[in-house]
C-alpha cells in the first residue's frame, strides 16, 4: 500500500471518528434548541439570546456524561494509529 493510501485512510478514519464523537453533543444542543424554540413560540417570547444558556448548559452535561465512551474511542484510535492498523 502506498504511503499516500495510507495518509488517506488515516485522514478518513480521524474525520470519521470526530464526527462520531461530535455527534452526541451537537445533537443534544439541536435537540435543545428545538424544544426551547418552540417555547419561544408558544409563548411568544422572542429573544434571541434566550436559546444559548440552555444550549451550552445541556452540551456541557452531555460532554460531562459521555467522557468516558469518548476517552475510550480517542484511546482505541490512538492504539490502532500507533500500530499500523490502517
């Protein structure tokens, strides 16, 4: 294999697990986006500033809560880089 298919596969499998890892959090803050959006709505409260405590509070919470699934996949790609088992 070539070094250049190697450095491919590397860049794929790290962008991949960042998107893997990413997910959870970006997702709690879009969930929570939503729902508080549409308590804007049903209340016709219309600050814009309002979304953004909630959000990060509720990513924090997810990052704090996902730390250790998060720590093993970033250590499971580290021993897998570090091997050569691309």
């Amino acid at each position: 294999m070539l070094e250049t298919d190697i450095g491919i596969d590397l860049v794929r499998v790290a962008l991949m697990n960042a998107l893997l890892l990413a997910a959870p959090i970006l997702l709690a803050g879009l969930v929570i986006g939503l729902v508080v959006s549409i308590m804007q709505t049903i209340t016709q409260i219309q600050e814009q500033t309002l979304t953004f405590v909630p959000k990060i509070a509720g990513m924090i919470l997810v990052a704090i809560a996902m730390i250790p699934w998060i720590v093993s996949r970033v250590v499971e790609f580290a021993q897998d880089m570090f091997a050569g088992n691309f």
